[in-house]
C-alpha cells in the first residue's frame, strides 16, 4: 500500500493522471522499438516537430533544391538520409517535389518510409502525394514497412553490328548502345567500357574511345577501325553499374585489302618494227600494296595509237601494236606483274590501258615507238640547199641521223659552190622513224626512210653525174636509177 503511494505521488508530481501515465508508457515503449531498429541509423533520426513527413533519401543521390530539414545531399551512407517536410496539419494531404541527381556509379533509388515510393528514374522531379496520419506521433511513420524500387539498368544495342570493310580501315557507322532503368527512362551519365579483339583472338584494330559515356537520351556511341588481319572481330560494349544487357557484344568483318594504287610503267621505248632495232619492251602493272591470297588480276586492252604523233597527220585505219598477254596476274605479296609489248611499222606514242579485274581501277601507260637519235636537218643559212617535200600529212620529213645530216650538208654545199645551184632535199625519215608513208595510207611507198638514213633529191635542174661524185665522196650511194635516192651512213 505504501509503495502504491508513493508510485501514485510521483506519477502526480509530474502531474499526469494514471491514464495518461499508461499512454507515455506506450510511448517510451514504441521509442525503445525504434531505437533498436535504427540503431544503426542514429545519423538519421532527428527531431522532427509533428505533424511531419519523414522522408528517406537513397545514398549516391542529390536533393535539389534543398525543401527538407537537414542536408541537402546524402553520399557515404550505407542506410541513406532521413529528411523532414513540415506539415501545418495533422491528416493533411501534400504534394512534395524533389528533382534527384543520380550518381553513375550508384544503383539505389529515392524511397518514402511509410509512404508511396517515388519512381522518378534519373535526372527528373517526381511528386509523391504524402497523407500523414492522423495522430500526432512523430515517429509512427518508422514503424510502418520500408516500401524500396531498386532501380534496375539495363544496356541494350541499338545500331552498328554486322558491318563489313577492309582490313585497316574505319566502319562506315559507329556502334551505338543505350542505357535505360526498369522503366525504359534514359539513363544519362553512364559510363560504357570499350573493348575490340581481332580475328585471331588478339588485341587488334582500335576504338576511338576506351571509355565513353551516355548522353541526355541514354546513348553513347563509339567509332572502330578494324585491324590488318582479315577476318571477324568483335567489340565489347561493358557498363559496369547495369544489371542486364551488358556487355553488348557487336561483329565486324574485315576484309582482304584488293589491290590498289595501280600504274602501268613501260621500260623502254621500242623500235618501230622493220627497223632493225630494239623490237619490244616490257610493260608492268604495279600497285601500291601486296596483293592479298589469290593475288588480282590485271586485264590490257588493245593498245591505243595517239593522233597526230609519230609525224603522221591524218587518218585512216592506223596500225598499232600489241602484247603478249591479254592479261598478268599480281601474285600474293607482290607488288607488280609484266606483258611484253611488241610495236607495229609506225613510229608514233600509244597508249596502254590496264584495269584491275575486281575494284575496276584503271591506269594508261604510254609507250613511244621511234628510232633513237634522229635529227632536224635545217635548211641553209647560205641557200647551199633548199628543204622540200612537206605535206600536211608528213609536215616533218627531213629528220636524219646525225651522220647521215652532216653527210648531206657537205654534199650540197659541195654541189652549190661548183654548179652554182642549190639542190632540193626531199624526203629524209619522219621525226621518230618508222613508216614513211607519204601517200597517207599507212603502206608503203615509202619502203626505206625509216631509220634517218635515206635521201631523196629532186629531179629538176640536177647535174646528176655530179651530185653524184659528190655524194660518193662523203659515202652516201646512189640506191635507184629512176629516183634522185641516196643511203648515206
């Protein structure tokens, strides 16, 4: 009875009846309940002044603008931060605004204890509608169940795989992957991992990029240039914070490099056929890189005579030349192949035209036809001796050797400063030789004047016993009775 008293004076000491004894009883007892549920958490219980929402904010993740009571971001916590909205109202029903930034390297969401949860993704602002109970307990929202939306990411392909080019070379379009949550929201900011391997299971051929990162729609993009191996390489696209899709693995194949870089290079320049020189030369195909296994073959065309060369200037079915082989072959690791190219009677330029079979590139080569060393003999400066002969077919007819030129000159100076007359010379060999067919159907006559070793001397007004002595003095023979026609040497 006396302890009844006493228990009965201090409870009215603090002047609160029996019952209201038993309710902060309760009240200690739901505070010890949460003190041993948080225990761990002492950093996130504050005092919050009812009626309040208590708000739970998920680590890696900034609240802005700062609306609650306490810090404005919470990073290096294991259990996140407690944040505290003020209410003016016990039941009131509110609509609370917070845009959260998510951290790339975290995974965790924004959470409400006690209430909705949030599923705002990344990047955006979210409002959840808060009723508060309509008791004046301040921490009656710790008790109820943690409600948590882990958010989940996700990476996913979207462009580039498959593609097809040659070896060292960059893929016409970039690889292209995206980031999204469980929502299919884009994730911004996330950082993707790049890794490409060669047909031969090695490191080969590169990435613009080791790292890249997401951007404002979730994708990132990298660019790749295959390796000198031919064959499948594959690229790995990792994001190390995703849940599924990752890596994204894309395929890319490389390709033999063809030939490429051709030119057509001629090794000399032959003799017109019938001339008794040099009768063919050689012709090769070059490229600029070794050819691939199987090698390329390289196709000629017939060769092409260029107008007006040679010292012909007119038309008709003019002759040309031709090669040994319709076409070579470049064999693996080389660089070239060779044709023989064998000249007609017509001196002049022609063109050679080769193209490789499989890419279609196309070079010309062109090869002179002429007798080497043949000169301009020039008419007098004394009148000893007159030039004739010209056409507009042939306008070039007195090319010679330089013997032969020197053997005329003494000739008719010889003949003039004796007879008083200048002789007329004719015919000689065309600028580079060959053909002489001064009638213009590309046969003879002419049959000699192709070496720059033939003349002919007009008939009119001749001393022909004469010029005759003269031109056996200096070695040059009469060659027909009929014709004015010398072979000097």
């Amino acid at each position: 009875m006396e302890m009844k008293e006493q228990k009965f004076i201090v409870v009215n000491r603090i002047g609160i009846s029996a019952g209201k004894a038993v309710l902060l009883f309760f009240l200690v007892s739901c505070s010890i309940v949460v003190s041993l549920l948080f225990a761990s958490r002492t950093d996130a219980i504050q005092s919050c002044p009812y009626p309040c929402a208590l708000i739970r904010i998920y680590p890696g993740y900034v609240v802005s603008p700062p609306d609650f009571t306490g810090a404005s971001t919470c990073n290096n916590s294991t259990y996140g931060c407690l944040f505290f909205y003020p209410l003016s109202t016990p039941g009131e029903t509110v609509a609370v605004t917070a845009t959260v930034t998510l951290d790339p390297y975290q995974t965790m969401g924004l959470g409400w204890w006690g209430f909705p949860e949030a599923a705002c993704g990344t990047n955006l602002s979210c409002t959840v509608i808060i009723t508060v109970p309509n008791i004046y307990f301040q921490y009656v929202a710790l008790l109820s169940p943690l409600i948590h939306t882990r958010i989940v990411l996700g990476l996913s392909s979207v462009s580039g795989n498959g593609q097809e080019g040659p070896v060292n070379s960059l893929l016409p379009q970039p690889l292209i992957v995206k980031m999204t949550d469980q929502y299919n929201n884009p994730v911004p900011r996330g950082s993707i991992y790049w890794v490409i391997t060669g047909s031969d299971g090695q490191p080969g051929g590169s990435v613009d990029f080791r790292f890249t990162d997401t951007i404002a729609d979730g994708s990132s993009r990298n660019n790749v240039t295959l390796g000198s191996l031919p064959g499948l390489y594959t690229i790995t696209a990792t994001c190390f914070s995703c849940d599924t899709g990752s890596p994204q693995t894309f395929t890319a194949t490389a390709t033999p490099k063809g030939c490429t870089g051709l030119n057509v290079q001629v090794y000399d320049s032959p003799w017109p056929q019938s001339t008794g020189g040099v009768p063919s030369t050689t012709v090769t195909a070059n490229v600029s890189e070794p050819a691939p296994p199987g090698g390329c073959v390289v196709d000629f065309e017939t060769p092409v005579p260029i107008v007006g060369s040679g010292g012909h200037q007119h038309g008709g079915d003019r002759p040309h030349g031709s090669l040994y082989l319709d076409n070579c072959t470049i064999g693996e690791g080389l660089t070239f192949c060779v044709n023989i190219y064998s000249p007609s009677e017509v001196a002049g330029e022609e063109n050679i035209v080769a193209t490789l079979r499989d890419t279609g590139e196309t070079a010309i080569g062109t090869v002179q036809i002429l007798v080497p060393g043949l000169e301009p003999l020039t008419a007098s400066a004394i009148g000893s001796w007159r030039l004739t002969g010209q056409t507009g077919m042939h306008n070039s007819n007195h090319y010679g050797t330089a013997s032969t030129n020197t053997r005329i000159r003494t000739m008719a100076t010889d003949y003039f400063e004796e007879a008083g007359i200048a002789i007329g010379i004719n015919d000689i060999s065309l600028v580079w030789g060959g053909l002489f067919d001064w009638q213009g159907t590309w046969a003879p006559p002419h049959s000699l004047h192709r070496i720059g070793k033939s003349l002919d001397v007009d008939h009119l007004g001749v001393d022909e016993k004469l010029l005759n002595k003269f031109a056996g003095k200096y070695g040059c023979q009469r060659y027909e009775v009929s014709l004015i026609h010398y072979e000097c040497p």
